[in-house]
C-alpha cells in the first residue's frame, strides 16, 4: 500500500496525538481503579449497599472494556504509521480524509466504510474489531 500523506511532519503530529491520548486512557484507566477500590465497602450493611456496589463494578468493568478497545485502536493506529499504512481504509484502501483522522486519529475507515462496517455490525454479521487482532 501506499503512503498517502504527502507531508511526514503530518504522520509524526498524528503519531504525537495518539501517544498521547494512550497516556490519557491508561491515567484515566488507573484513576478510575483507585477509586473503585477506595471507594468499595469491606461489609456492605444492607442489600442497597451491596446492590449499589454491583452496579458501580459493572460501570467500572464496562468502561474499562471501552477503554481497552480504545488502546488496542490506538497501537493498531501506531503499528499503521510503522508499516505506511496510515489513512488509508481498510475497507476500500482509499485515503482516510484529514478531517477524519483530525477527528478520530484511531480511524481504520473513510467515513463512507465505516458507515458500511458499522450497518454490517447492525445486522449482526461479524466485523473484524481491530486489525491487530491475530497479534
């Protein structure tokens, strides 16, 4: 495939970005993990407490699984600006807009793809979730 960023000071922002923002989940995942433990009752003293500590643990474990997603799109992201494969779909090897990838830096589709990726999701056929998966 060919690169299709003509400027590679572009790809090194892009690459900066999502550094960052991996910093930014992991800060946030970790936050999150010390609250949920401090904030956990050894006994809880009622069936409301311990109900109430279901549904903070389940929260907690939902956004932890967005999160991790969210990280795996990111390295996969990073492993595309090392390979040249940067902004360009998966789906259709056309160029990712900037726009998009200012907007989503992760983005493994145009817009036009990922509309199709995600009506394909819609009616439960399986769609690859990132392309580092056989990793």
């Amino acid at each position: 495939m060919v690169n299709t960023m003509k400027n590679g000071h572009k790809f090194t922002t892009y690459r900066n970005i999502l550094e960052k923002k991996a910093e930014e989940v992991r800060r946030s995942m970790s936050a999150q993990k010390a609250a949920q433990v401090v904030s956990r009752l050894d006994i809880p003293s009622d069936e409301g407490d311990l109900s109430q500590q279901h549904h903070e643990e389940w929260i907690f474990l939902n956004r932890n699984t967005i999160d991790i997603k969210l990280l795996r799109e990111i390295a996969d992201a990073l492993l595309r600006i090392e390979q040249g494969t940067y902004a360009v779909c998966l789906e259709c090897e056309e160029p990712i807009s900037v726009k998009r990838l200012d907007a989503v830096p992760w983005a493994r589709y145009c817009v036009t793809c990922q509309e199709l990726v995600a009506a394909r999701a819609a009616l439960g056929q399986p769609v690859d979730e990132y392309e580092g998966a056989n990793r």
